[in-house]
C-alpha cells in the first residue's frame, strides 16, 4: 500500500509529498534549498538527474536526515524520457520503487494521452 500527496503547498518551498509504506515509516520529500545565485529552488540529486522535471523527486525519513546520504527513494529526469529511479532496498522493494515511479507519473498532468 502507497499512500501519496503531492499537493502539499508552501509558500516558502516548492510542493512537498508525504508518503507511507505499509508496515514502515512515514517519508517526506527532500527539502530544497533557495541558491542566491541563480535565485531558484535547488535540490542536489548527486548526478543522478540533469534534467529539469516535475516529476524528479527524492524521499527520506520523516524523522530523518535531510542530507543527501538520507535518501530512500530518488527519481530523476536524465534527458528527454530517460529516468534514473534508486531506492534503498532496506526501505524498498524493486516492485514498490516500480509502484512509486509510476504513482509520480499518473500524478503527472501530461502522464496520460488526451482524447477529444
């Protein structure tokens, strides 16, 4: 069981998710940091992504380390429909990471053809 929301809003942060595995513990998504520099919120994904995309997400514990060693859970775009997706296998299954990968995308706007 995979419980997801990705509409929790901030007005100080982009959109956060919260998920919970069944039998385990609460993730949150991974904090991003505001870079005076090129004034835009900036999550390191350690060279796993180079893309941006609504759909790159990492999690980690809920009470846990907001580092990048705290990482359980990352999908990132690498290029045009190419994604890297790592999870921690103590937290994760590869059949549970399959399921979660596919959860940010149906919750993508553009995830599905349009019919008229």
């Amino acid at each position: 069981e995979i419980e997801f929301n990705p509409r929790i809003r901030s007005r100080t942060r982009p959109g956060a998710a919260k998920v919970r595995v069944a039998g385990g513990v609460p993730l949150v998504s991974r904090r991003a940091r505001w870079d005076e520099a090129t004034k835009m919120w900036q999550l390191d994904f350690m060279g796993r992504a180079s893309a941006a995309s609504c759909k790159n997400m990492q999690l980690i514990a809920a009470a846990g380390d907001d580092e990048p060693h705290g990482v359980v859970f990352l999908l990132g775009k690498v290029d045009g429909d190419t994604f890297n997706c790592d999870y921690a296998a103590a937290v994760f299954s590869p059949v549970l990471a399959f399921a979660m990968g596919l959860v940010i995308f149906m919750d993508s706007a553009d995830a599905w053809p349009r019919f008229s």
